[in-house]
C-alpha cells in the first residue's frame, strides 16, 4: 500500500469520528500523530549510531511505548491517556542542557489539539500509521511528496492551502538559480510547510557537503518562520525527514509583527528564497511596524519590504509574486522604486498560468536580486508552455526539466550576465523605461503581438487586486482626510483660547 493510500484511508476513519470536523481538524489530529511515528522512526536511527543517545520524551510518553503495539491500549483508557497524560506531558517538555530537541516538540503540541472523541478509532489510525509507513526505509521516504501532495489537496479544500504550497519544481529552480553556498545563512521568513528549505538542504548535500563537519554546518545555516500552526507543524516534520536533527530555527511567529527597524545587521542572512502569502491582509496594526511610506495591510507587500531589510549587502533573494505586484501602483509603486533603488533586480522570470494549480489561477512570477547595488535593467524571461500543454493540472505539473533553457541561457552575475541574448522567450529593459512608466514592471514579451486573456481565474484575480488597490486608496484618502480635520480642529480650539485670553488681557488693563 503506497504512503498516500495510507493516508486517505486513515481519513476514513477519521471521517466516523464525531469529534473531527471538516478537513482542517482531520489534517491536524493526523499531523500530530505522524509527527511522533516520524520522530520515533529517527529515534531508532540515532541510537543505532550513538549508544549515549538519551529520548527528550519520557519514557511512558514515546511512541513505541503507547501506540506501536497493534493490540495495545484503545478504547476509553486510549483517549484518556492521550488527553490526560500525553499531550500535558508534551507541553511541559524543557531543554536539557544543549539539546533543545524537547522545545522543538514543546512547540509543535502548545497549538496541536487532540479531536477524536472514539479510543476505538484512534487505535485503528494508529495500527494504519505503525503498519504503513516506516520513515526508516529509503523508498518510504521516496513517498513523502505524495503523502505531502495528499494532505495538501485536502487542506485545499478545507480553504487555505494556496498560502503555504509552491510546486517542487519552482523551488527546486529557484534555489539553483540563487545556489546557495555551505557556509550561508539561508531563510523563509513565510516557510509554510518548508518546501524552500528541504530544497535548500538537497542543494547544499548535493553540492557542498563532503564531510561530517560540513553537514553540522548546513544544519545551522537554515532559517524559517511560519504564521499558522499546521504548516509550522508539516515544516518542522518535514526537516526532521531531511535529516535535520533539531529543527530549533523554524520559528512559530509572524515575522511581520516586529517593527522593521528592530531587524538589526546580526540578523541579516545571506539568501532568501520564499514565496509571500499574496492575495491576504494582515490583521490591524501590524502595518504600523512599517515606515508610513510602505504601510499596507497587502501581506506580499509587507514581507517584499522585510526581505529588502533582511538581506545582507551582496545577498541574494529569489520570490514568487503575482502580476498585481507587476503593474500595482500606490504603496506599490514606492515600494518597487525602493527595491530598484536598494537592489539589482537582474531577472523576473514570468511563469504561465497554471503553474499553481489547483490551489489559485493566479499568474505569478519568479523576481531575482541581490542587495546593494541600484539595478540598471531587467532581463525578462517568459517562461513557455512544453510542447503540447495548454496548461498545467493535477496530472501535468510543472516539471523541473522544463528549466533547463532558463539555466543553460542564464549565465553569471559577476559580470553582469554579458552572455545573455534576446531570444523569442528573452529581452532586457533598461532603468531609464522603467521610472519613465512610473515603475509599472508589467512588460509584455515585445516578441509576441498582445494577447487578450480569457481565463476567467485570471480576469477574476485581476479584478480582485484592483479591487484591494481601490480600497487602499480609499484608507489612505480617510486617514489624510481624518489628519487634516483633527488638525483643523486643534486649530480652531488654538483660536479660540487665544481669543479668550486676548479678552482677559483687555479686562485686565480695563
């Protein structure tokens, strides 16, 4: 039975629980468990290879002990344990010395929740999980994109994949293009289920990793953090399964939620790679943490200038955004001028529609820059459809493959990318056109005569960023508005009072 197989059919059973409702409760109550399958399965591997090796959970509390025998406890005495005694006992866990392994499962069960009212049944999900996946075997490790691929398709029916899910072959492409070296601190500040990261790991292993001391090294050079729960929990899963021991530095946090200013130069990295929540607003307030001049509450926009703050000069970033951020004007506008000002933004890559699905038709884009110098000009480069395809879908995604014209075409930043020509898919456009079209980067291929869109996806997100950029508009015309009555009256009460005083000042001399 493959790992997805497995899956749905814990799904099943979770679908006769009267606890579990909806899709989202079932994903959670799965995560949690698969957390502990997992972290047993790596146990066994660490105390092959160090005999002093000593578990952060209690004894009564690990996995082997409660869940792996198929005929152990269930029913009323099940549930029991797990409310009373499991999940408090997990939430109390403290570091020991320098193993911090017990706060990073501390954190993954603070927002985990226990749903299944039925021991019964939460027996069989288990006897499924302890049967059908052993994290220990290469071909079973193999299977974790389907499984991820599963649990994905269902959290996007439940309404909120699309925000933590980038297809493999975009992150695979866009951490070889930035090429992330040993020694560099790489992060996502928006990490979702840690798709970049993982990517970023394969890279460095495959690259530079060549001894035991070089692997230590990847494994401190990784950054993430993430807003929501669920995919805090899939991200911190998903680098144990990467061979990460102590995924500490994956942060449950809303990196937007700190003041701008307060990311001082010892937390500046050298790459970032990430793919921003777009099409969401933050919740009120957190765009006061942000200079006037970039105060929105559009959550793309927002992170675009954390990551302009969070790169070292020389650091290199690769971001997916879609046309809206292209053509945006506004906040937007000023804050595509701070990043040609403060970056060399040297490559937009422009993906084709479908590349996201069957999370959002949204048309999205891949923008390359390294901090610290002005850009001069932007190459373009509109990636095709393979021979054949009118879209991509479920059974058709994107392939890394596809990428291999953009790689060969791509050349190198130190000297300024002198090898790249103008091709059907390829052109430049210089700073000077830029400012003079008010930094809109929406530039159609000049190769290709204009072409009117008809999906209706894409007519749908682009009526729906009008519609945020409307009401942006709208706020800041209130708030100009509500600053010049409030000074108006301020004023008028001035008058007033120095009237007033100018009356007493009569009486007084009379």
């Amino acid at each position: 039975m493959s790992i997805s197989t497995t899956i749905k059919s814990i799904q099943d059973i979770m679908r006769k629980d009267v606890g579990v409702d909806g899709d989202a409760q079932r994903i959670g109550q799965l995560v949690w468990m698969l957390f502990l399958k997992i972290f047993d399965d790596r146990e066994q591997e660490w105390e092959m290879f160090n005999e002093d090796y000593r578990s952060p959970i209690p004894e009564p509390l690990r996995w082997r002990r409660w869940a792996a025998d198929p005929e152990g406890m269930t029913g009323d005495e099940l549930k029991e344990f797990v409310d009373n005694m499991l999940f408090p006992g997990l939430q109390q866990l403290q570091a020991r010395g320098d193993d911090t392994r017990a706060v990073v499962i501390r954190n993954v069960f603070e927002d985990a929740y226990n749903y299944m009212k039925s021991g019964q049944l939460m027996r069989q999900v288990i006897n499924r999980l302890q049967d059908g996946i052993d994290f220990n075997t290469q071909d079973d490790r193999h299977q974790l994109g389907d499984m991820y691929e599963q649990i994905l398709k269902d959290l996007q029916s439940a309404g909120n994949a699309g925000e933590f899910y980038t297809p493999r072959a975009v992150t695979e492409f866009m951490v070889n293009r930035v090429d992330p070296k040993l020694d560099e601190i790489v992060m996502d500040p928006a990490c979702g289920t840690g798709g970049f990261l993982t990517c970023t790991i394969e890279h460095k292993r495959s690259c530079y990793v060549k001894t035991p001391e070089d692997e230590q090294t990847l494994q401190a050079s990784l950054r993430g953090i993430e807003k929501k729960p669920l995919p805090h929990l899939l991200a911190t899963t998903n680098l144990i399964l990467h061979g990460i021991e102590v995924p500490e530095q994956i942060r449950h946090d809303n990196a937007l939620a700190r003041p701008l200013i307060s990311w001082g130069p010892k937390e500046r990295v050298d790459v970032i790679v990430a793919n921003p929540p777009f099409g969401g607003m933050e919740e009120d307030g957190i765009e006061t943490n942000f200079p006037q001049a970039f105060r929105t509450r559009e959550t793309a926009d927002l992170f675009m200038t954390l990551f302009i703050q969070l790169l070292k000069d020389g650091g290199r970033a690769a971001v997916v955004l879609p046309d809206g951020f292209l053509f945006g004007e506004g906040m937007k506008t000023r804050l595509k001028e701070k990043l040609l000002t403060e970056c060399n933004l040297h490559t937009i890559v422009r993906l084709p529609n479908g590349v996201f699905n069957p999370y959002t038709g949204i048309k999205t884009n891949l923008l390359f820059f390294t901090k610290g110098r002005p850009t001069e000009q932007i190459w373009y480069y509109e990636h095709p459809y393979p021979e054949g395809y009118k879209n991509y879908s479920k059974t058709r995604p994107m392939r890394f493959a596809e990428f291999a014209t953009e790689i060969d075409w791509w050349g190198e930043e130190s000297d300024g990318f002198a090898s790249r020509e103008e091709t059907e898919q390829a052109w430049k456009v210089g700073i000077e056109e830029i400012q003079a079209r008010h930094y809109n980067l929406d530039i159609k291929n000049p190769h290709q005569g204009e072409q009117v869109s008809h999906d209706p996806d894409e007519l749908l997100a682009q009526y729906a960023q009008q519609q945020a950029e409307i009401q942006e508009l709208r706020d800041q015309l209130k708030q100009i508005l509500g600053d010049a009555l409030s000074h108006s009256g301020q004023d008028a009460t001035t008058g007033d009072s120095s009237a007033e005083e100018s009356r007493e000042t009569q009486e007084d001399k009379a």
